[in-house]
C-alpha cells in the first residue's frame, strides 16, 4: 500500500481514500451500485471516488456526508475509512 507523505497534497490522498473505499467495499462482498445506492448517491459519482478523481487530472473531492454515508454502508469508523497520516493542506 502506497505511503501518503504530509505535505504530499490532495490527489494522492484522494486516490488512496479510492483505494481504501474498494478494498473496504470487495471485502465485504459489495458492488459499487449497491454502496452507491445505499449511501444516497449515483454510482457514477462513488466510481469518481473510488477512482480519486472528480474528472480526469482533478482529483475527487467527496463532502463530509458521502464520506460518512460510505462509512456506514461499509460498516467502519472514519478512522477506519480515512488513510493515514492526512495530507497537509496548508503546504504549499
């Protein structure tokens, strides 16, 4: 599993927050429909999530409540979801 440095921004943490979503989501034996459906939103928007990216080259950026939504589904705690260490957001 790729390490995200501090400081090492938004895309790659986004793309490892995808990646921690579907392993999550195939451990459980779920389809990105189902999850989707049950977390309230388009399947097409959680494969942009699970992707990391919102369009190609623009990484995703999911609001508190899709990721909490996807919690529940998934059945974990945000700390369980979320990968560490979190970027920082102030490096520039």
């Amino acid at each position: 599993m790729p390490k995200i440095t501090p400081g090492g921004g938004w895309a790659p943490y986004a793309k490892e927050l995808g990646l921690s979503m579907q392993r999550l989501r195939e451990a459980r034996g779920l389809s990105q429909e189902r999850v989707a459906y049950d977390s309230g939103m388009s399947r097409y928007t959680y494969q942009k999530f699970e992707k990391g990216e919102s369009m190609p080259g623009t990484p995703a950026n999911p609001s508190l409540r899709n990721v909490m939504a996807i919690a529940q589904v998934l059945g974990v705690t945000l700390d369980e979801l979320l990968p560490r260490p979190w970027p920082d957001l102030h490096a520039k």
